[in-house]
C-alpha cells in the first residue's frame, strides 16, 4: 500500500477535543440528577475499545450504586473523598483482575499460549496488569466524558480495606475510584498550568 492509498483517518473536531482534553477538568461536585444504568454501560461500551497490550483488558470495573454499598465504601475513603463520593450520582471503583489471563482464549484466539505463560509467572502478570489496567482507567475517563458526563478519579481511599470488604477472594485489585454525573455549582476548579512542549518533548 502506498502512501497515497492509505485511508485517510478522521480527526475530532474542535468541539471534541474541548470536550475531551482542552475544557475537560476533573468535577468536585455533582447536580442532583439520577445517572442511569444504562449510561454506566455505555461508558464501558466506548472504553473497552481502546488498545491494551495482546487485548488483554485486565480493567474491571464495579458501580457502586445501592446506598448499603455506597456507605461501605464512603468508610473506605481519605477523609477529604466522603462527603463528593457519598453525593455522587454514580461511582465505580476500577480495578486489576489478577487472573486476566484466563480470558486469553476470548480476547487473543490466536495466542492461547499466553495463558501459560502468564499462568507460569506472576511477576510478568501482575505488571502487565498494573500497567495496562491504568492504561484503560485513562480510557474509562474519557468515556465518561464522551457520554456528556463529568468524571471525578480519586485514588485517596484505603485500597487494600477496601478490596478485603467487597474482593475477599483476593481476586480484584481495586486503584481508583471515580465519581461520575453532571458537574454541580462550582464543580470545576481553575485549571492549573501544564508542561508545554519543551519541556516534555524531543524528537531523535
């Protein structure tokens, strides 16, 4: 294929991009407006088309929604984190399955041979699921906000209290928690500076 013949990509528009990256900013306060059940699928339904390395996908996400669970959690939290976490609309809780591998034979057909190895060394499994599953939690994000939704990621919680009282089969790494709806009076703080190309960029 030459260079010509390439298909030509599509490139978002200006009001995509504010969307996503430019305007987007994390929320701290959230209307009093229901976030359905079906728009939490839907995040996931953009999200899980993002690449991983070999399509392993070791994100799980759970929605903590019924206010029995929302309270276990809200214990859980830095003190800083109840009060937003308790209020969201929606929250979900994104964590590593340690035993991603098992699902090779679904998502990588053609390699099965990756479920022994990973099965064979669990330091190759757990930073191929630390790395990739933080990959995701940047998708997850911007799927949340594809949807018309604020995101709200926070990692001030007690993971390891929180994994022993909802993952106690050990299964589940839990690392960020993300409250998500439509921002509230005063969601959004002043966006704080980024590092320009000079600073972060090189070319060899």
């Amino acid at each position: 294929m030459t260079l010509s013949s390439a298909p030509a990509l599509d490139s978002l528009n200006d009001a995509g991009r504010s969307l996503l990256f430019t305007e987007a900013r994390t929320a701290n306060t959230f209307a009093d407006v229901p976030v359905t059940d079906a728009e939490l699928s839907q995040i996931w339904d953009l999200a899980k088309w993002a690449p991983t390395q070999a399509n392993l996908q070791p994100l799980r996400v759970v929605y903590v929604q019924s206010p029995e669970a929302r309270a276990r959690l809200v214990q859980h939290m830095s003190d800083g984190n109840k009060e937003k976490t308790l209020a969201a609309p929606a929250v979900a809780v994104l964590a590593l399955d340690s035993r991603f591998h098992e699902h090779v034979s679904t998502v990588m057909p053609f390699m099965p041979q990756l479920e022994e190895v990973f099965e064979g060394n669990e330091d190759a499994r757990f930073s191929t699921a630390r790395l990739n599953s933080a990959l995701q939690a940047g998708y997850f994000v911007l799927a949340v906000r594809a949807q018309g939704l604020a995101a709200g990621p926070m990692s001030g919680f007690d993971a390891a209290a929180f994994d022993a009282d909802f993952f106690p089969d050990g299964r589940l790494k839990s690392f960020m928690v993300v409250n998500i709806g439509h921002p509230g009076e005063g969601a959004f703080r002043n966006r704080l500076p980024r590092l320009d190309a000079a600073q972060v960029v090189d070319f060899a």
